[in-house]
C-alpha cells in the first residue's frame, strides 16, 4: 500500500482485510469512536458547497467533533503571465 509524496506527513495506519463475512457482504464494519482517532477532517477543495456542508452535516451525526479543514494539496493554480511585445 503504497502513498503518495504529497500525504506523507499522514500519521496513518492502514489495514488489508481478507476475511469471508457470514452474510456474504463485501463491507467490514467496525464500530470505533471517531474523536478517539481523528483530530480533522480534511475536504478536498473541488467540492460544491453543498457537498461540503452535507458531509459536515454527515459526520457531525455520526459524533465527530472535531475541526473541519481544506486540502492545499488540489488548489488550483491561477498564473498571472503578463507579455511584453516590442514595437507596441
């Protein structure tokens, strides 16, 4: 599982499960305390508005209580080029 350069200051930890579910569903679900784990939730900035607030609204449900953060890592870049033409 590899990461890319831009996410390697990510304290993560990250868990491969192959483990047949007696119901036959492909989901692995575990309960945990998202405050106990998370301290941010980092949103890529590309999302609508709207987007945003519902996940917010979604994981606020779900008990976190933690901040709620932009990534820098997909900002767009706006490049100011200005040309000098001779003679003009």
């Amino acid at each position: 599982m590899l990461k890319r350069d831009g996410f390697s200051h990510e304290r993560e930890v990250r868990v491969g499960v192959i483990a047949p579910q007696p119901n036959g569903s492909s989901v692995f679900k575990v309960k945990i305390d998202p405050n106990s784990i998370f301290e941010e939730i980092t949103f890529d900035p590309r999302l609508i508005e709207f987007e945003r607030k519902e996940r917010i609204r979604d994981f606020e449900e779900l008990g976190f209580t933690g901040t709620f953060g932009e990534s820098n890592l997909y900002q767009s870049v706006i490049l100011d080029i200005r040309v000098r033409v001779e003679g003009t």
